[in-house]
C-alpha cells in the first residue's frame, strides 16, 4: 500500500452513516457536525490485492501529526520490504483500531481545542528562572 498504493473513494453507505450519525449522538455531534470533521466521503484503503479496510474517513486518512499522514506513514513502516515480511493479521486489526481511534479524536478536536483554551485562560505562571542557574527559585508560600 505505502507507494502510491490503492484507496477507492466512495460515498457512504446507508449503515455507514447511522452508525456515524449513532456516535456523533453519544457526544453531543449532530450528523452534520460528524461529517464535517470525518469528511463527506469514505475510503476503502486496500492493504494488498484482496484485503481493505473498508470506510476510512477522507478526514481520517488524510490526518496528519507533526507534519505526516498517520495512517500512509504507520502503513509505510510497513512495507514487505521493510520488515521482509508482508503485513500479519495482528498488524492489520491493530491499522483498524488506529482508524476508530483517530475518528474519535478527529470528532472530539472543537471539545479539546475548547478545553484547551479554557485551561490556557486559567493557568497559573511559573516564576522566572534563576539568573545564571537555569532553575526555577524555591516555591515561596501564599
């Protein structure tokens, strides 16, 4: 897959999307707002010649962390070249867990860029660092 490898989009499927309506549900999301973080289109990204994960976001296969496409990069290090071997059951059920888990995150990115916010607007500074020490003075009571 890592190369240019073989991803068909499509649309969703009727199932498909009750079952992200049902999970937007469960964290206060409307249908509406799901697919707008997930992406109106679905993929199925295929691992070899016959096997795929079957409905992966366009907005989950195309997250990216620190500059690198999650899923493109962890299928990389995965290559039959790379580990001489091609990619084992184990390796394959563990891809579909990344893509659960990146759908969660991509769902919930407005509640912790909020929480983040929240937390920035109520922290407390650190004192100044000790001149020529590099370290913090000690704490002194309130």
């Amino acid at each position: 897959m890592p190369g240019a490898g073989r991803a068909e989009e499509r649309d969703y499927s009727r199932e498909e999307r009750a079952a992200i309506e049902a999970g937007a549900k469960g964290l206060g999301l409307s249908l509406d707002e799901a697919l707008a973080r997930l992406g109106p289109r679905t993929l199925d990204v295929f691992l070899n010649g016959v096997a795929c994960w079957r409905n992966v976001p366009r907005g989950v296969w195309d997250f990216f962390i620190g500059g690198y496409q999650v899923l493109k990069k962890w299928l990389s290090y995965r290559e039959k070249k790379s580990p001489g071997r091609g990619l084992i059951l184990a390796e394959a059920e563990y891809g579909t867990e990344m893509v659960r888990r990146l759908a969660v995150l991509r769902l919930l990115e407005p509640a912790l860029d909020a929480n983040y916010q929240a937390a920035k607007a109520h922290a407390v500074p650190l004192p100044a660092l000790s001149p020529g020490t590099g370290e913090h003075p000690e704490p002194t009571e309130r």
